[in-house]
C-alpha cells in the first residue's frame, strides 16, 4: 500500500503523459483523460497501479485493504452481493478506508468504547453492518429492507448506509466520507416515493423543514433518507438513534449545523458530525498491538491523491 511514504510530493503531468507517482520510479504511462480506466497503457509495469492525473487504482483489491485473513476475505465477499457500488482498490476511495479502520475497531473489540466516548452512554455490545449486510442473516438486513419498503424504495435501489452499528441501547448510522461531498438531490424531484407518508407521516414529525427545502434546494438528500430510515428502524427496535456525518477534520465543518437545523432532536434521536481524526486520536490511547501500530501508521501515512501535481496529505497527526 502507498502513501506518504512510498508516494512523490510532486508528479510530471504533460498534456499526453503523466509519471508513476511512486518515488524513484521512472515509468511514464499515457494520460487519462475523462473517465478513470483500468487499461495497460495507464498502468505501470513495476508497480501495478493505474494511473491518472490525480488518483492511482490498485491491481487487486486486496492491495488497498489493511485487514484480509480468511474471515476477513469471506466477509467481503458475502458484502459484495449487496453493495451497489465499489471502487475500493482506487487510492482515495472511501470504501477502503471505512474498511480499514471499521474493521480495526470491530476486530479488537473497540466499537462499543467508541461509541460510548462519542455518545456519552454505557454502550456494552456492538454488532457492525457495513453497506446493509447483516452477517447474521448473510443477507441485507431485513429490517433496512422493511425500511426501505415502508418509504417506497425498492430494495434493489434503497438506500445503503455506509456502517450501521446495532447495539444494546442505540441504533447507529455513520455515513462515511473521505474526498465526497454530503451533497445530494433526487435525481426525479417530482417522484418522493413514501418519504412524506410513510411510517404514519413521520417525516413531520423529525424535520423542522419541508422535502424542497432540505433535499432539494440545500441538497441533503442522502441525509434526509437515512435520518427518515434509521428514526424509523429505531423505533421498531425500542432503541435510541444517533446518526453521525464522518469526515476529515478540514472537510464539512458547518454540517453539523447546516443539516441539524432541519431536524427535530431529542434526547432519543441525535445527529452528530465527527472526524475520522477522532478516531485515530481514540485508537492511539487503546492498549499497543501489533494491529494498532499499522493502523496508526495507516492514519499517518494516509494520501488522498494529487491537486495541481501535489500530493495531499488526509488527515491531520
């Protein structure tokens, strides 16, 4: 895996051509233009990576995560039957790093301490589902998908929370971002599916602002659907709901408030923005592993590509 390290601070980009960003390496591939490609002529020969202006993909997907035992492997390929889309072996995706420091926590046993510190609760047990896949049932969850149909989505194309946390007294939804914006609107605004009528009208009951205002004219689409979806789910389980924007520290700084002044909150049902930063300083004061010193070196060394031919540090120590 590369990354501040392994990459060059600064890369050659010609009109044509654009160099291997893997420092002392000399190759030149043909330059990417429009649409990322996974072709021979963008890849270098030495290091088997694709190559653009501004991102580098992975030969195998496997090259991009931190965590592939038989369990592990297994596990990922039973997500990939309900995950809708993956570019997890591009340089910046997202999806890699949710997996890479998700999996850490739920394999050293830290998620109910970390959502302890972030919710202020006694939280004992954690279970973590990643992109609706529930391993207890080896399928999508069926209650996301009860959900799903309750709001009139279809459970095809519903919507896909990045990491849901059941546990003994909370419901969390985190949606994850790394180089994405929590922006987004219908791409039909004139189709609302249920999300105005399902659940008994709950919509009026958990926003402050209309359907317009908040997924359309603000752009918080996504949001609105998972903070619809998991209030619902919640209330079938008798558990509290916390939702939680995941960002680096330098990203979305008012989103907390910008999405939150369109919510009904109380003390069962809360939305929070946190920092991927938070974790990396939470995982540093856990007890030394072998696990946890490459995970903080994972943290540290973490790149997000090129801007202008400069290679972007993630986040901040």
């Amino acid at each position: 895996m590369y990354g501040l390290k392994e990459l060059k601070q600064t890369i050659k980009i010609e009109n044509n051509s654009v160099e291997c960003p893997v420092k002392n390496c000399s190759m030149v591939v043909e330059r990417q233009k429009k649409f990322f490609k996974k072709d021979s002529k963008y890849k270098c020969p030495i290091h088997k990576i694709y190559i653009s202006p501004r991102t580098f993909e992975y030969e195998t997907t496997e090259d991009n995560l931190l965590w592939t035992d038989h369990y592990d492997t297994k596990l990922y390929i039973e997500i990939l039957k309900v995950k809708r889309e993956s570019r997890i072996a591009r340089d910046n995706s997202e999806d890699a790093l949710t997996w890479n420091v998700m999996r850490f926590l739920d394999k050293q046993d830290l998620l109910s301490s970390f959502l302890s510190q972030i919710s202020n609760k006694k939280i004992k047990t954690a279970e973590l589902i990643l992109w609706s896949y529930y391993s207890k049932e080896q399928s999508d969850w069926s209650l996301l998908n009860k959900a799903r149909i309750e709001f009139g989505e279809t459970i095809a194309r519903g919507s896909e929370p990045d990491i849901i946390i059941l546990t003994d007294k909370t419901l969390y939804f985190i949606e994850a971002k790394l180089t994405a914006k929590n922006k987004t609107k219908p791409s039909n605004p004139k189709n609302r599916k249920k999300y105005e009528i399902g659940g008994n009208k709950l919509f009026h009951k958990i926003f402050r602002s209309d359907f317009e205002t908040i997924s359309i004219l603000e752009e918080r689409y996504e949001l609105m659907r998972f903070w619809l979806l998991g209030c619902w789910m919640a209330k079938q389980l008798n558990l509290d709901f916390e939702f939680y924007s995941l960002v680096m520290e330098k990203e979305d700084m008012q989103i907390q408030t910008d999405f939150g002044k369109h919510l009904v909150e109380t003390k069962e049902r809360k939305y929070l923005r946190i920092t991927w930063e938070q974790i990396s300083n939470f995982i540093k004061k856990t007890a030394i592993t072998k696990e946890k010193k490459i995970m903080i070196d994972y943290f540290e060394n973490k790149t997000i590509g090129y801007k202008a031919n400069q290679l972007i540090k993630a986040f901040k120590n």
